[in-house]
C-alpha cells in the first residue's frame, strides 16, 4: 500500500488551524490523495471538502476511522481525543501522525506507543518548530562544533494576552492537559532538546501561575478555537529548571497571559563550552533575529544570521510521508520522542504540584521517594 507507485490515502481529523496545515501539506504533496476529512464544523467542512475535493467528510471521528481503507490519519483536534484517535487509526491500519502534544499525559502517550509498535505501523508527532530555519540553524551551529559542547539554555515562549480563546477546550483541564506549558512549552521543550543532541532530563523543578486567565484577562482577540463554555482550570504560566545528564541544564518559560512587553515572543539563549546563540522570534515572524556568539575577549565574533524561513507543517508532513514510504524505518517511528516530551512534562506539573524537584529514571519516568 505504500510503495512509491501507489498513491499514499491520507484522512485528517480536525479541521481547525492545525488540521488545516496538515490538508495544505497533503494537497502539496506528490503522489498523495486527500480522501477525507473530520470536524464538527459543518460550514467548515464543506468549504474544505469543495477546496480540495474531498470525497468524503464526517461529522464524528469514529466513522472515519472506521473506514479502514486510510493509509495515513492526522490527528489534529483537542488533547483528550488523540490518543483514542490514534489508537483506533493504528488498530485499523493506518499510520499515524499527531499533532503536539502527544497526549495529555505520559501514561496516554504510552499507549499511542504501544498501538504503533503492535500495529507495527508509523507514530510520529508535529513538532514544526525544530524545524524552522532559524531553529536548524543553531542545532546546525551545535552539530560542526561551533558552539563546543552546549551546557545551558534559558528557552521560553511568552505571549502577552494569548490564551487560546477563553472557554475553548484549551482552558478546560480534562480536554486540554494543561496551560501554556503542555501547549507552548512541549514545542520550547523539544527545540532545546534537540539543539542540545537530545540529553536524558534527569530532574525537574517547576513552579505554574493562573493569575490572569481565571479573572477573564489575557485572552487572544480574535481566538477561534472550538468550545466556548469552558472554566479557566489550568496554568497561565509555568517556569521550569531541568537538569540534564552530564551536567547540562535548561531553563523553560512559557505563558499565555503576563504583564510584559512583547505580545508573542519564542526563542532560546544557548551557552556553549566554545561559543552561544541568541534566537528571539517576536509575533511569528518567519525568521527570528539570530545571533551566534565565538571567540572570547577582544576576539569575541557575534555574528548575526538571516537564517532561511522554515517550512512548519510542510515539512513534517513531508518527512512523515518519507518515513511511511520505508517501511525499514518504521520500527523507529513510534512516537518515542514526543512521549519523551509528555513525561517531562508531567514531571513538571507534578514538581509544581508538590513544590519540590522531580527526579526522573532512565526511561524517563518519575522517580517515587
Ligand atoms: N503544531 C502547531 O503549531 C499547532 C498549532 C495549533 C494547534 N496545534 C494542536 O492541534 C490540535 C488542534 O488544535 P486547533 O488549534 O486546531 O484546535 P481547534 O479548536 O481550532 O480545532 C479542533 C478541531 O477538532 C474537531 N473535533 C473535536 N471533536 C471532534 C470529534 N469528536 N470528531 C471529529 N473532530 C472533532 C473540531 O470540530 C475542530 O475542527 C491540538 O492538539 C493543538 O495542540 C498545533
């Protein structure tokens, strides 16, 4: 079903912002057909159906998934809904790909490994922003030794007034997760972790805030996300130490709403043993301002760089698809990674909870007394 001959069938369920990249992304793609879509909204649904020429859409996820006859399945709709999601398109065959976070926990996200692994099919999760240029850009400047040996990076993304919408699904802990740190932070988690050759967190200690969204403040003008009748139940804003394996460290700031300057500001300061960066992206911009940082005294070089634009969601759906197309490398496609991600952030919500620091096993799993 997946040589390069046969056209790869691809379904997506959401049809929201994130399920909207991915019918983009599949429409672009060579030798893939776009055959259905899922989403609650009617007049949505149909504006989509018309603009790519889907043959059929669905209401519900169920009966899409049922049709067992997808060779990919996108999953791309509130939290509490990707693991059954991705469970049931694995089950009937299809691969996988889900958008972040994995899952609203570590323990969810497990079994989404699990499913691939017994399925024997493809899991991967959207983590777009490792690969914007400018991202690339400093992993590249870790990678020829640039920056030696990365030992510490503060990494944040910081929004002003940017809760998903008050009263979406976002706000809503049992449909969401979390706050700001399983929303924004799993993205700044994974692009610090993957410029910094993917060291093993050790421990973690974290502190979360909900000051602004559950007086009613800090909502995104404009917020078009699903659900309008929800409490404000989680974070608005978490920081995190993480210690890392031989020594390294990162510290991780995330909100939706604060009092400060920028109304949307991501990026990461890195301090390597021969050299650093600077990355500040203000209001989504394509590409940040970038500065790499060599030398040492009066030979100290920074060097700005215009790094090329990323390609976000287009380029992971492209290397999804590669990776459906091999079928040698699908044992490797399990999802590990961004479970990796859930179980650090659980971590962080549990050290929050208990206002001490988190240590985690070698599997990633939060150590008990
Ligand atoms: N990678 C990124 O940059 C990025 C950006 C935004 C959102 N996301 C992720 O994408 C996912 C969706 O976020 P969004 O912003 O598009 O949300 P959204 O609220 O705009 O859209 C959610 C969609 O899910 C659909 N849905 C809900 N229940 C359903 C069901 N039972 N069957 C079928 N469809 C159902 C809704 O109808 C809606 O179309 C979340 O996991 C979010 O974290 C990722």
């Amino acid at each position: 079903m997946t040589s390069q001959n046969t056209p790869i069938r691809a379904g997506v369920v959401g049809i929201g912002w994130a399920g909207q990249q991915h019918m983009a992304a599949y429409d672009a793609a060579p030798g893939v057909e776009l055959v259905a879509i899922a989403g609650m909204e009617d007049d949505v649904r149909a504006e989509l159906s018309e603009r790519y020429g889907i043959e059929a859409t669905y209401r519900d996820w169920e009966s899409m998934v049922a049709r067992g006859d997808l060779d990919v399945v996108s999953v791309a709709v509130p939290t509490f809904l990707h693991a059954p999601i991705a469970i049931g398109a694995l089950r009937a065959g299809a691969h996988v790909l889900s958008e972040k976070p994995i899952a609203r926990t570590g323990e969810e996200g497990q079994a989404m490994v699990d499913a691939a692994r017994e399925a024997g099919r493809v899991l991967e999760v959207v983590f777009n922003h490792r690969r914007r240029g400018d991202i690339e850009a400093i992993a590249a400047a870790v990678e020829d030794g640039t920056v030696g040996r990365p030992y510490h990076a503060r990494s944040m993304w910081l929004r002003r007034a940017g809760i998903p919408a008050l009263g979406s699904w976002f706000t809503n802990a049992e449909m969401s997760g979390g706050g700001p740190l399983v929303d924004l932070g799993v993205h700044v988690l994974d692009w610090t972790l993957h410029i910094m050759g993917e060291p093993r967190v050790t421990a973690v200690s974290a502190v979360t805030h909900a000051e602004l969204g559950p007086r009613g403040l800090g909502g995104a003008v404009g917020g078009t996300k699903s659900g309008t009748d929800s409490a404000y139940e989680v974070e608005d804003l978490a920081s995190a130490l993480l210690r890392l394996e031989g020594g390294g460290s990162i510290m991780l700031e995330t909100s939706w709403a604060t009092h400060r300057a920028t109304p949307d500001q991501f990026g990461i300061t890195l301090y390597g043993t021969e050299g650093g960066a600077d990355l500040k992206v203000e209001g989504y911009a394509p590409s940040g301002e970038l500065t790499i940082f060599t030398g040492d005294g009066e030979e100290a070089t920074d060097t700005p760089v215009t790094a090329p634009e990323g390609r976000g969601h287009g380029a992971v759906v492209e290397r999804f698809l590669e990776h459906v197309r091999d079928e040698a490398s699908w044992s490797q496609h399990d999802g590990g990674v961004g479970l990796s991600r859930a179980r650090i952030v659980d971590a962080c919500y549990a050290s929050a909870r208990q206002g001490r620091e988190v240590r985690l096993d070698e599997n990633g799993e939060i150590l008990g007394d």
